[in-house]
C-alpha cells in the first residue's frame, strides 16, 4: 500500500513538472522576446535583428513569435494576418509589441502613440514612430514635422498607404 502511494506521488509529481512549462508559456505571451539573427519580416522579408531602434512582434495564443522590421509592417501584417500567416487569424493574436522612439524599450503596442508622416525615416522608410506616452509623441510630432498622432485601433490601410 506505502509503495503504491509513493509511486502514484511520484507519477503526479512528473505529470505536474510537465504540465507546469505549458501554463507558463501561456502566461508569459504578454513578455516580449528578441529576434534571432535570422529572423525576418514575413510582410517584406527583411532581417529584424539589424534594426533594433524598429523592431516589432507579434506573439500568437500558441507562443508562436513573428517579428517586424518596423510598425508599418506590422499593422500590415495585423491588417490581413491571413495573407501573410494563413494558417492564423486576428484573433490569435495575445499581444503585439513595438520599440519606444526615445529610450528602444519594448512597450505594448496596444499602448502606444503613433505619430505618422514625420521626416524621421525607418529601415524601409516612411514610419509609424510609436511612443510610450503622449506627450512623448506630441514633442517628437513637432520636433520632426509629423502629420499626425494614432492610437493602435485608428492604424488603418489608408493610413498605411499614405507611408509608401
């Protein structure tokens, strides 16, 4: 009987050891990660890690991480995820990151402020500059001549096809 309780401890506890890496990756989607050295934009096909000052990520409900030479692409790629993923949708995203202008931190992107139609130029150039607070964004849109200030929901295709 003390052996069949030891070894069914034993089992709950390689069961519970395995089951606990999964919980955390679920949770951790709200951390962002760094690119490798090959990995590339899936919008234009650049490498990511060159461009530190750009980079973006999105990170799917599955762990899985794609990464952006800048917010431009990005929003291209959130904006029709099942042309540059068809095997996702929008709703797989848990969380997208862009790189803070001022200080390279990587902010949440849903918390941004994105100024649009600056003379400050990005790996691919014209750019979505985001900025972790708003008078951070309105400083930068005066310094470098923006258009504009966008929150991550006013992101739209036309806005995008201004920057080409």
């Amino acid at each position: 009987m003390v052996q069949t309780v030891l070894v069914l401890g034993a089992l709950l506890s390689i069961v519970f050891i395995f089951a606990v890496p999964t919980a955390t990756t679920v949770k951790g989607l709200d951390v962002p990660l760094h690119p490798g050295e090959k990995d590339r934009c899936p919008v234009c096909g650049m490498m990511v890690a060159p461009y530190p000052d750009w980079i973006g990520q999105v990170r799917h409900d599955d762990g899985a991480t794609v990464f952006f030479d800048g917010c431009k692409d990005l929003f291209k790629y959130l904006l029709s995820v099942d042309r540059y993923a068809p095997e996702r949708d929008r709703k797989s995203v848990a969380s997208v990151f862009v790189t803070n202008y001022y200080d390279g931190e990587t902010i949440a992107a849903r918390n941004a402020f994105f100024v649009f139609g600056s003379n400050v130029m990005g790996p691919m150039g014209p750019e979505l500059v985001p900025h972790r607070t708003e008078d951070a964004a309105g400083d930068f849109l005066r310094d470098h001549e923006g258009l504009g200030i966008l929150r991550f929901d006013e992101v739209t295709e036309a806005v995008l096809r201004e920057l080409q």
